[in-house]
C-alpha cells in the first residue's frame, strides 16, 4: 500500500453533496469551514461558462444572420428568421441576468464574427461574403435589427 495516499476533499469525492454542504456553510456562517480554494475555482468556472455561453449563441445568431442576408433561399429563410429570433431572445435573457456581459459582447464581436464567417464559407463555398460585419454591430442593433 502507498503510504502517500491523500484523502480526498468532499469537492473531489461527491460534487453535489460538496455545493450542498457550502451552501449550509454558508447560510450558517461558519466560513472557516469552507473549502475556500473549491468554492473560488466554481464561482470562476461560472462567469467563464456565462461566457462560453454568449460567444455560442453570438456564433449561431451571426451565422444565421450571415445566412439570411446573404443567401437567397425561400426555402430556408423561415428557419433562419427562427434560429434567428430564438437566440437573439435567449442573449437578451442572459444579458439581463449579467449586464456586464454587454461589454464582453463588444470585446469578442469580431473574433465570433470570423469563427461564424468560417462556418457559413465552408457550408455556402459559392456565397460571397463579406470579410467584415457590414452593419451596426452594436449590442442592442445585433439583437433587434432587421438586416435583409
């Protein structure tokens, strides 16, 4: 048997039971019983999911916008207005929970603009898009304007 077995944290043994046991901590004030350490590294893995979040839902709407715009498609069109809609609500409910986000939204626009660029060049090899968003790229026009 190795004689430097470490014990394991209630974090690393059972999640769910370790949020459960902080969270009782707490609400109760006993704050020199918390696995500070843990709770630090969770409370950063939700503000970095937050993010993750935006630039997902900030490439499908671009991407389909991209779509919309660019494509002649009566076809596809109602689709895309869809998706469209669907996460231009869902970044307004997520913006209205974080506000700080919408600075986060400006800072990585134009990065998600080429990964979702990259996306629709590769599906559409025969659609000429722009390199550069060629609209308002502000957060509130991105979210209520009507491109096409």
């Amino acid at each position: 048997m190795n004689p430097i077995i470490t014990k394991l944290s209630l974090y690393e043994q059972d999640f769910s039971l370790w949020l459960e046991d902080t969270a009782t901590k707490l609400r109760e004030g006993e704050f020199s019983e918390i696995d500070i350490e843990a709770l630090t590294e969770e409370i950063e893995a939700l503000g970095r999911s937050e993010k993750q979040e935006l630039e997902n839902r900030l490439e499908v709407l671009l991407a389909h916008l991209l779509k919309r715009i660019y494509i002649d498609s009566a076809y596809d069109n109602r689709g895309w207005e869809l998706t469209i809609a669907e996460q231009r609500r869902k970044i307004r409910r997520l913006l209205k929970k974080s506000p700080s986000l919408k600075r986060y939204f400006e800072q990585v626009f134009e990065e998600i603009y080429q990964d979702a660029l990259s996306l629709v060049k590769m599906e559409y090899k025969k659609v000429s898009f722009p390199d550069n968003w060629s609209f308002n790229s502000e957060f509130e026009a991105i979210l209520t304007e009507i491109f096409w």
